[in-house]
C-alpha cells in the first residue's frame, strides 16, 4: 500500500490515487520533452476528433489495412512506454474530487516534510511517476514538479499523502 497516495481535506470525494496504473493512462506525458517544448492546452474533445479524423483520412486514402508506417508507429510508442520517463497533471484528480469553495492550498506530505503551495500553483503540478521504464520506487511513489519548472533538478520525493486546506 505504500504506492497509493490519497488526496483528502477540503473535497468533496477523497481519492486514492495509485501511481502504478497511470502507465496505461492517455494523460501521461513525457519528462524529457514536456517542461523543454511550449504547449498548448487543447480540450480532449478536439483532440479526439482530430485524431479520428486523421485515420479516417489514412482509411479512405489506403483502405483499412494498416500501412507498415502505423506497425512501425504502434513499436515505437510500445517501446517508449517500456524505456520512457512519464509524468501526469494533477488538475484532473483535483477536479474528480470536487474542491470546497473554501479551499485556499495543498499540502504534499512526505515521508519526512510538508510543502504547502496554493491552490493556482497545485494546478500546474505535474507527478512523475516513472524513470526509464521503471516505477518510483525508491524515492516515489511519485515526484511532484512545479509547473514552470523551477524544481525540475530537486522535485518533492517521497510524498505520501496531498491535503487540501
């Protein structure tokens, strides 16, 4: 159980977040790119539509058999999620706990320390959850980055627990 971190306090659902499945998650992004690149917030559903539009083009285009570039597309992204380093927002499991109107911070927990940051900073947070390939777990199960980056060297390890207050 010393993998699942639990996001309590002023919400009005508690949740239980287990870092060791968000591998499989569509949020995740990479590390080594995500705090390098300029990005844009886009809505999911644009970007849904966006892609089925693009394979619907591919399909009218080739026909519905998979061309070798899209086998060679579906390796590659096999073979980064085994190697890659991968981190998830945290503004989609402080919205799923619907946050009290009175709510003003978040405090990390760690094993040995707290941190407490405001609300508009939380937002940005971003929680890695695996290095090369592997899960976090000597330091882990997650560490938390500002998000603009300013702690990308010495993120917040160890952290066991996020209260909202």
């Amino acid at each position: 159980m010393e993998n699942i971190i639990v996001l309590s306090g002023k919400v009005k659902y508690s949740i239980t977040l287990d870092p060791t499945v968000w591998i499989f998650d569509d949020r995740k992004v990479d590390l080594t790119t995500y705090f390098s690149t300029s990005f844009e917030h886009k809505s999911e559903l644009e970007e849904y539509t966006k892609s089925v539009s693009k394979h619907w083009d591919r399909e009218i285009m080739e026909g519905a058999v998979y061309p070798p570039t899209l086998k060679t597309e579906k390796k590659y992204e096999k073979e980064k999620v085994l190697t890659g380093s991968f981190g998830i927002p945290i503004l989609p499991f402080l919205k799923n706990a619907e946050l009290k109107d009175d709510a003003v911070s978040l405090t990390i927990k760690t094993l040995t320390s707290e941190h407490e940051i405001s609300l508009e900073m939380a937002k940005n947070l971003l929680l890695g959850f695996s290095n090369g390939g592997k899960p976090l777990l000597e330091d882990g199960p997650v560490h938390v980055y500002f998000g603009d980056a300013s702690n990308l060297l010495h993120p917040i390890k160890n952290v066991r627990e996020f209260i909202i207050k």
